[in-house]
C-alpha cells in the first residue's frame, strides 16, 4: 500500500488511480485500506468510501478464484444479457454480486464492457467474450471447470 500510495500521493485526482491499482494488485480494496488511502490523499474516509462505494468496479471483498462478469449496460440488455445473467447464476451455483461458497468464482454484473457493437459481451478473468449466445455461454462456464 505504501509503494501505491507513493506512486499517487502527489498527482492531481489521485484516488481514482490509486483505487485501480490496489484492486488490481489485491483483487478488492480493503476496508482496512480505506484509512491509509484517507491520510495518504488528504481525503475525509467518507470521500474515499462514497467513491468505493459508488463505482460497482470496485469490490470490497475479495472475489473468487474465476470472475465471471456479464455485460448489463443498455446494448447488451438489447442483445440478452438478462437471461445470461440468469443462465450464469445457474450454471455456475451462484448468484450475481457474489461469490459462491467454495471461493470458486464470483458472478459480477459489469456496466459495459467496450463491445457494444459486438453484444451481448462478458468477461471471464481479463478475457472479454463477445456476441456470447446460451450456447457458447455454456461452452465457456464448462471450460472453467467451476462446476459447483
Ligand atoms: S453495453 Fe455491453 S459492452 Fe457496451
């Protein structure tokens, strides 16, 4: 945390960033985080805490092994992304903002992936899956071999 705090502490609009980078190296950003980030930046908890909170991207638990991200913003609705999202709860035993039992894999709802042309899109790790139908959607999950 020192190391980022480091890297961000002097730039202008530095949580943002700073945020990415600890949910990028930790998975989630800590509650416990949420302090160091206050005083490094010179931010109230509240402000850093109202920005965790706002943006769905960040996670304040840690997720599972896999991370299954389906697409929810307006062109993949268009395209289906609803009964994908109801299809992935099923195959994969878990339900959407969480993180199944065993740790395997969390199921996330994602607000627009940069495919829209291309929907409906998911994301499985750092992989994004584009025009994804019931059928390949069943091909990916089986691949994960998460099956619960
Ligand atoms: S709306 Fe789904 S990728 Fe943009």
């Amino acid at each position: 945390m020192a190391t980022l705090l480091a890297r961000h502490a002097q730039r202008p609009g530095a949580l943002l960033p700073l945020l990415h980078d600890v949910q990028d190296a930790l998975g989630y950003v800590p509650a416990d985080s949420v302090p160091l980030i206050s005083e490094g930046l010179g931010l109230s908890r509240a402000e850093v805490h109202g920005v965790i909170s706002y943006y769905h991207f960040f996670r304040s638990t840690p997720p599972g092994r896999q991370v299954v991200q389906v697409c929810r913003a307006e062109a993949c609705q268009a395209c289906g992304s609803e009964a994908l999202m109801a299809q992935a709860e099923r195959l994969l035993g878990c339900a959407p903002h969480a993180t199944r039992a065993d740790g395997a894999v969390s199921l996330e709802p994602v607000y627009c992936l940069g495919l829209c042309a291309s929907s409906p899109a998911i994301q499985i790790n750092d992989r994004v899956h584009a025009r994804v139908t019931p059928e390949r959607l069943a091909r990916l999950v089986s691949d994960m071999a998460v099956q619960p």
